[in-house]
C-alpha cells in the first residue's frame, strides 16, 4: 500500500573581493561593519495610504499596490528590481564559478524508488543533462525498461513537471499529475501503460491531492476545487475542496462526488482506498492542523453512506492498512512521539481499540505493512531509525541503515516479500535499496556515481543550548579537518514549523558550497516534529517567537565553538524558513553578513488573505484573535523593519508563479527592506519569472538560483577558491 505522510570539481581562480566595490558593496571588514560600502540605486516604488485596523491598532500598508501581480505597475517594478540584481549578480567573482562547480556535480544519474503494480515495476530515471526526471516501467526489475512518461517533452524550458503518478492496481492505466511554472494547480491524466499513449480523460482544478485508484482499476479517487473566479487565479483563497471518482473513460463533468461539506468550507478531504478494495477512508483536515477526522465508506456495499470514525480535531490519525474490518491507524493521540493502534469497524468504540506499537522514546513518522510484517520508521535525534514488527506488534529488531542519514520509502502489501527504500544523507546522494521482508536484510540496488570525493567531507551532530536551557541538536557538515579558527564561511539553515522535520539529505549546491570550503549547518529548531507534538507546539501562535531564539542561538553556538564569525555567516531558509530567516536577521542583525529568504511568508497581517494562506492559520494564529494578532504584528517581517538598522545584506529570492506563498509577500518586503535601510549593504530582490513556490523546478533553473545566491553569500562571508 502507498502510505501517505503529513521536497565534477573544476579549478577556480582565486577570487578578489575587492571586485564588489561600487555595485554590490565591498563585504564586511573584519569587525562585521559596513565599511566604505556605497547604497545602491534601488527603483522607486509608490508608497499609498493603505492603513487597516486590527483590535485597535492602525496597521499601515503602503504597498498594497504590488499585491497586484500582473499590473503594468508592478510588472515594471518586478523588470526594474531584477535588472539592479543582475548588475549586482554579474560582478559577483565566484558566479561563473559556482554555476560550472554545480552543473558538473549535476551530472549524474539519479534513480527514484521503484513500485510494483500489477506484476510491473515503475521507478523514474534522470540522465544528466535532463530537466526532470523520467518514468519508465520493466516486467522484471533485471528487464530492459520502457520509457513510460517523459516531462522534458512537455516544454521546451523544461518548466512543466510531473509532480505524481500512481499505477493502477492492474498495472495497466497511469494516473499522472502535471504542473506547469512551478504552480500548485494539478492537471490529472490517465496513460495506457501497454501503448504509451494518453486516453482522453482530464482532470483541472485538482490541487493538494493524490490519486487513490478502486481496486478493479475503473477509476479512482482525487480532490479539488472550484475553478477560481477572477482576474488573478494565483491570488484566489482556496475553499471548499471537494472528493470526487473519476470513472476511466467519462469526462470529468460526469464524476462522482464522493464526500463534500459546504457547511465546513475550509476542510480538506484525502481519499484512500484500502489495499482490499473494501474500505474508503477520508482523511479530514482542517488547514495544515496535524490534528484530523477520519471518514470511513464501505465499498462492497453500494450505497453505503460516509460514516464518521474519528469525529474531533484532537489529535493525528493516519490510516495505514486493513486486515478484514480492523483498521491499523498511527496516531498522536495520548502518545507524545506517536504509536500504533488497531480499530475494529465492527466495535469501534474507544475502549476497544488495541495498541500495536506503543509510543516509543524515538519520534514514529511513518508505519507501512509488507506482507506479514509492518516496518516503523523512526527519528532518533532526527536520523532515521527502522524497526520491524509482527502484524500484532512484537518487536523484530532493527534493519541496519547505510549511517547517519535519512531512509524513505518502504512500500507494499499483503502479499508481497520485498520493498525498496532511499537512503542519503549531507554527504551521500540517494541510494535506493531493496529490502528482503523475511530476512530483513538490504541489498543495494542503485547507487548515483557523481564526481564529488564524498570522504573529503563529514558531518558531525552537535547539541547546544537554546535561550530557555532546552537541548537542541545540529548538523554540521564540512570538509575533513577545517580549522575552528572562527573564520569558515558558513550558512546555516532550519525550518521550525508545521509538524515537519529537517532531516540529513543530500543538495547538489550544498555539496558545491562544500567542496569549495563553506560550512553548512542545519539546526532542527522547535516547531519541527523532530520531538513529536510538544516539540512542534512549543512554537507555534503566541509561541512562534522561540522558533526564531532557538535560530539565532544556534547561530551563538557557531560563533563560540569558533565554527565562524557574525562577518562569515549566512543564514538561508524557504517558505515558513523564509519567514524564520527574515524575522531572525531583523531581530538579531548583529549576528549574521547575509541572510536568504526564500519564497517566504513575511506579511503575517494579510497571509490568510491569499491563495491557501489561512490554512496556516494552525501554526501562526489568526490576526482575528487579539492576542494571536499582537504576536503576529509584533514579529512579522514586513512591519517591523527600523531606519537607522544596519540589517545584515539581503537577497530575496522568490517566483512570479508561486500561488502557495503569494509572491506579493516578497515584493512588499523588498519595497519596504529597500525604503527603511539607508546603508551601504546590498538589499536586493530576485524574482524569477515562470517560477513558483519550487516544486517541480528544472535543473536549469536551479543552477541558477542557486549559483547567484550562493555567490553572493561568498561574497558577504568572504568565501574564495584558496580555502
């Protein structure tokens, strides 16, 4: 069953900094201060008085203009902000650099992780030079593969992406989603496996949603919306999602609505059909809450109504499989870190339900069933952890990992004997394994070979203490003996939010920043679900500030264990990270030479207002609620920017696509970083055009945007190609 969960060294010549001086400012003197640095001529953008009022207090607005993405207005004002970054980007000494380093580290082949349907295995393959990946499928894992699905033909700019694709039970139909420019917007398809081609079927208007196929292949289940009304469908609050079955061979106006509630216009609904064919299980949440509803419909009786098992928004609940009428759910639900427990449909009152797996001291994050056994993937410190378990729950002991890393994967069924897994980590690009059931041992199955000397590197986990004494731990990972001389260009990156944890992985432009020398540090700050629920809690509405204490203090930590040094620090981090970023420099500019918000969410007055804005509502608060409101305005981005600040210099990277984190909240944050700071430090804005929040982005473009922020972080850190 498909479980679904809660994204060639070169010479270098060495660099002189001294180049920057003029446009992009010479970099900080060793003392961290501006220096002899010249501002910059950023273009005008009108100020209008906008002013809201929230609980009493008047809340200025003055670029409310630039929410208007497509304006004449903004549109110049998008061309001019981008054309003072290029002139910035083009003196930058390791530009050229790092985008040869990076594209040659880009060159090897990537495999994703198979899935069998049907008797035929799917698994995708890049090839270097290609912008996406590629799906094939083979009888045999040892058979010559058919290519099945290629997106680099989709666009000549390689900008349309297939963001899912899930085989029918069958093995003979495709479901596949594609996305175009970075949008979260899905165009569902269905491709005969046999002939290659597309049937006429067609889905809009899907977002948010996977595809769960009825067990005689006839169809299957997706979620969507309306179709947005209005000049700006980027910008359209998205409500009322609804579930539907799309029967093979109908158009889409003739599917079956399966489970809606106008009365509950900001539920969502995620349709899974059991591995038996028998059950409908509707997850129901409520924005990115962790806490859900399950619905249940049984399919072998038509006309069975939807019928409530989970009714409360008190806790996390994630179907995994059915064994007859019991349900095997993993839940938070009196468990901090998460177990599992069984539900029998026939007598699912509470007292009745069974534990499986009780709550354990390392963080459960994913339960799945292969064959007769079930496979529990833990976090301890935030690496991966897999234990195996008998179908009632006695301990197998563990299945031996690669290292320190992260593994994910391990899908299945009743009958089947074997799974297949990835595993990486800050050093190692994705291995995939093949992992016997019965044996319990993992064979090697496909391993990337890239021109990076993985052993010149290490990663070492470190715990420091944040602001309030609590214990937090930290990645750090650099070239093999690099000095603690307080003088290593660093970036350091966290998350800290929605339940989500920061676990090792492997980035080809943070394996270029690498192999240059840099030092990059990942801290899994609260917020995250490293921890479990309380973890998570302790940063969320009123709490959120902690999230930014705990980034900065593992900044502080850096800075004594003589890591680095406020003049050679970085920080970078997207989506919520762009917030943490963002908040963070403003809070404590002294720390830190440069700082990269990426796509982030920096109007915490007005996010609700755009696209699926409110669903985070769960995290930050609500303006709504005067306390929530104080917290908000008191932190957020946009509003809280002082003349007179020397804020650390600043690229902000976002997309003019991006209809998750409306790009608006970039924009706006530009105008109002670039009107308050009067200094010499470069504060700069770069918006890439057909790009969206990130998902589904080429390879091209991100060597690019990854290659000019990188360089200009080298140029703010002092890095150069003689460390």
């Amino acid at each position: 069953m498909t479980v679904i969960t809660r994204f060639r060294p070169v010479w270098l010549p060495v660099a002189t900094l001294s180049l920057l001086a003029g446009c992009a400012g010479t970099p900080p003197s060793s003392d961290g201060k501006a220096g002899t640095e010249s501002r910059l001529d950023y273009p005008t953008a009108r100020r209008v008085d906008q002013v809201d009022a929230f609980h009493g207090v008047q809340v200025a607005d003055p670029y409310r203009w630039l929410e208007e993405l497509d304006s004449p207005e903004t549109r110049s004002w998008i061309d001019a902000q981008n054309k003072v970054t290029d002139s910035v980007l083009k003196q930058l000494p390791l530009r050229q650099a790092l985008t040869e380093r990076m594209t040659q580290l880009w060159e090897y082949e990537r495999y994703g992780i198979p899935r069998e349907r049907g008797g035929r295995y799917f698994y995708t393959r890049q090839a270097p030079g290609q912008n996406q990946p590629v799906l094939y499928s083979a009888t045999a894992l040892d058979a010559e593969p058919t290519l099945l699905l290629d997106p680099n033909t989709l666009s000549t700019d390689g900008t349309q992406a297939v963001s899912d694709w899930v085989p029918s039970p069958d093995g003979k139909l495709l479901a596949w989603a594609a996305q175009s420019g970075g949008s979260d917007w899905k165009q569902w398809r269905v491709r005969n496996i046999e002939t290659g081609e597309d049937l006429p079927d067609v889905i809009e208007w899907s977002k948010f949603s996977g595809a769960s196929w009825a067990a005689d292949s006839s169809g299957f289940y997706y979620s969507a919306y309306d179709a947005p009304t209005g000049e700006n469908k980027l910008k359209a609050v998205n409500e009322n999602q609804k579930l539907y079955f799309h029967r093979i061979g109908t158009p889409q106006s003739a599917d079956l609505l399966a489970y809606a509630r106008p009365d509950e216009p900001k539920w969502g609904f995620q349709g899974q059909v059991s591995d038996d064919g028998r059950w409908l299980i509707i997850t129901v949440s409520l924005g990115t809450d962790e806490r859900n509803q399950l619905f249940v419909q049984d399919l072998k009786t038509p006309g069975s109504p939807v019928r409530p098992l989970i009714d409360r928004f008190e806790a996390s609940y994630n179907f995994i499989d059915s064994m007859g009428s019991t349900l095997l759910l993993m839940t938070n639900l009196d468990a901090e870190r998460s177990r599992l427990i069984a539900v029998d449909l026939a007598r699912p009152a509470r007292d009745q339900w069974l534990e499986v797996i009780p709550e354990d001291a390392a963080t459960l994050v994913q339960v799945s069933r292969v064959g007769d056994v079930l496979l529990a993937r833990y976090l301890k410190d935030a690496q991966t952890v897999l234990r195996r378990y008998t179908l009632d729950g006695e301990p197998q002991g563990e299945v031996a990992l690669p290292g320190i890393g992260t593994a994910v994967g391990f899908d299945g069924g009743a009958t089947d004997t074997q799974t297949f897994y990835s595993y990486s980590s800050y050093t190692t690009p994705a291995q995939i394994h093949r992992l016997d059931i019965r044996s319990g041992q993992s064979q090697l199955f496909r391993k990337p070979e890239l021109a990076l000397d993985s052993s010149t590197l290490e990663t070492r986990q470190v715990f420091y203490t944040a602001a309030d004494g609590t214990r937090i731990p930290m990645f750090i990972t650099a070239k093999r003996g690099t000095p603690l001389n307080g003088a290593n260009p660093t970036i350091l990156y966290a998350y800290g939010g929605f339940n989500i944890p920061v676990t090792p992985g492997f980035s080809v432009p943070v394996a270029t920043w690498l192999s240059m020398g840099g030092v990059y540090a990942v801290a899994n700050i609260r917020g995250g679900g490293e921890y479990g629920r309380t973890w998570h809690e302790s940063a969320i509405k009123t709490r959120r500030t902690v999230a930014f204490d705990d980034f900065a203090s593992a900044a502080e930590h850096l800075i004594a264990e003589k890591w680095t040094a406020p003049q050679h620090l970085a920080i970078n981090g997207r989506s919520n990270g762009g917030l943490l970023v963002a908040a963070t420099a403003m809070r404590r500019p002294e720390l830190f030479a440069a700082a990269i918000p990426g796509v982030g969410v920096l109007d915490m007055i007005r996010f609700r207002d755009f696209t699926i804005g409110w669903a985070w509502e769960s995290d930050y608060g609500s303006v709504k609620n005067a306390d929530e409101f104080a917290t908000l305005y008191g932190y957020s981005p946009l509003h809280n920017l002082k003349s007179g600040v020397e804020y650390p210099a600043m690229m902000i990277l976002t997309g003019d696509h991006d209809d998750r984190v409306y790009p608006a909240h970039s924009f706006k944050y530009a105008a109002a970083l670039q009107h308050a700071y009067q200094g010499g430090r470069p504060m700069l804005i770069r918006i890439e055009t057909r790009g969206g929040h990130g998902a589904g982005k080429p390879v091209s473009m991100q060597i690019s945007e990854n290659a000019d922020w990188m360089a200009f972080v080298a140029a703010r850190t002092g890095l150069d190609t003689a460390r």
